[in-house]
C-alpha cells in the first residue's frame, strides 16, 4: 500500500483529477459505442446468430481497447505498471469470485462447444432459446415458463449466470441433432382388452410414423439413425403397455423435432384416443371434484 502512495506522488498536482476524466471519458465512449452497435444489429439484421456473433465479438474489443487504454493514461509514467497490475488482479480475484466463475465458464462453453446461439436449453424449472452467450451471462428467449403449459416462445427473455454449468445439470434439445424422443399414453379399465388396445395403438402409431419420415428432412434423420443405433434404439415407435392403480396405461414411445414435441404429442394423443374409441376400447380419464363454496356456521 506504501508503494501506491509513493506513486501517486510521481504525478503533478491535479494529474490524478485529469486521468480521472480521461477514464471516464473513456469509458463512456466505449459505453456508447457498444449500445450503438447492439441497437444497430437488432434494428437492421435479421439473422439472430450474426447478430449475437457481432455483438460479443465488438464488447470484447472494446474492452480491450478501453483497458489498453486506460492503462496507459495511468501506467506510462512509472516504471511500476506490473506491480500495480499485480495488486489489481489480486483485489478482482478476491472481490470478484462469481465474475471469475463466469468468465471461466464462458471459456469452458466456447472451448468445449457445448451450446451456440439457437439452442434450446433446460436449466432446472428454465426452458429457452439461447440468442447470445456473453462474458459473463447466457441470455435465453423463455419457452414455456409459468406463463404457458406448451413449449412456446413466452415474449420473455433470461438471463442466466454462466456459472450453472459447474452448479447444475442442464439439458441441450438439439446438441447434435434436432429430434428427441416423447412418449404420450391413455389409461384403459383393467377390463379392457389391453391386447387389442396394444394392436390399436402400434397400427396408429407407425402410420404417423410415416408421416414424420416423408415430413423430416433426409439427412437429419439419417445422423439421428446413426446416433441412435449406438444407443440400440430404433427409430420405429414403441408400443408397451404398465398397471397402474386406476387401470391399464397404454404408452406409444416417438420421436420428432426438438421445437414440435407439444404439437406432436396432441397429435398422437387424440388419434391414439379416437382409434380406441373406434374399437369400443373405453378410456379412462381424471375427473374432478367441484367443491361448493359454503360459508361457515
């Protein structure tokens, strides 16, 4: 601390207030810019991707514009500019635990390619859409959330500490390839004749299964058929049926796009449920009880 002070004095009189105002010009400058450029790409570009690419990439070079520069406004006069710099670090170091944590995790995402701008990540209760992946924070656009029972953009947008990688699990729908597998199924009386239900079932589901495969882009599902053989999973739906304490469930186990799995679950579901109905199969369905509202005596 003694070594500051004695550098400080190797400044003349009001040098300190003047190196003072340059800082911050200078960093009200790179402010401006920065803001200038990001409200630029969001008004003019439509390609989301690019537009993070250019946002990140110009906040990093002026960072390191501004700290070059600040640098030599107060360091280019001692002799002492690694010992300062030294004393810097150590304090940032100290104070600043969850900044380092986040700048380090930002390296480990980039350098281990976890995500890029596009994917679609769970974190905990959070689903979204990554639309840029800063020093510091991943910003999402809110799927689904506590404003909507579907997978469908919120209108919000989330800000997530790059930390939760080292904290807690997180999900990628579409790391390397865009389709993930559901399951929907309907509860049938243990009366029932869960066999013909089972044949109704498989019939329903590998007709939509063809479906998907002429809608599905080619080369997409051949990578998903690669990936999955390793995993001993073929691509054709999975019929099975469980006992449950009110009935017999009937499953139907598919695949479909990452973005259409609410969509595509309605589907299978009300077809698998008017199939059964065909076929005289009964379905059971959760009832509920209204309580009137009755005053106290």
């Amino acid at each position: 601390m003694n070594t500051f002070f004695e550098l400080m004095k190797t400044y003349e009189e009001g040098e300190i207030l003047i190196n003072v105002l340059k800082t911050l010009a200078v960093v009200l400058v790179i402010f401006a810019i920065n803001k200038v450029v990001s409200y630029g790409t969001k008004k003019w570009m439509n390609n989301q991707k690019a537009a993070g690419i250019i946002n990140r990439s110009t906040t990093y070079i002026l960072f390191v514009i501004g700290l070059i520069s600040v640098s030599r406004t107060w360091f280019d006069r001692t002799r002492s500019t690694t010992v300062i710099f030294g004393l810097t670090i150590a304090l940032i170091i100290f104070a600043s635990k969850d900044l380092i944590k986040n700048i380090s995790a930002w390296f480990y995402i980039m350098g281990r390619d976890m995500f890029e701008i596009g994917d679609r990540l769970q974190i905990g209760d959070l689903i979204g859409d990554v639309v840029d992946i800063g020093l510091l924070h991943t910003y999402m656009a809110e799927v689904k959330g506590d404003l909507l029972d579907k997978l469908d953009n919120t209108g919000r947008y989330v800000s997530v500490p790059n930390s939760y990688i080292f904290d807690q699990p997180f999900f990628n729908f579409r790391h390397d390839f865009v389709f993930v597998w559901t399951e929907v199924n309907l509860l049938i009386p243990f009366d029932a004749d869960y066999t013909k239900a089972l044949e109704v079932a498989g019939k329903m589901s590998y007709e939509l299964y063809e479906t998907l495969l002429d809608k599905y882009d080619k080369e997409e599902l051949a990578d998903f058929e690669r990936i999955s053989k390793t995993f001993k999973q073929d691509l054709k739906p999975a019929i099975r049926a469980d006992i449950k304490p009110q009935g017999i469930a009937i499953y139907v186990t598919f695949f479909c796009r990452y973005n259409e799995i609410v969509s595509i679950k309605s589907y299978y579901h009300f077809n698998l449920w008017n199939e059964l109905k065909h076929h005289n199969i009964p379905v059971i369905f959760p009832k509920a009880i209204v309580v009137e509202d009755t005053p106290f005596d």
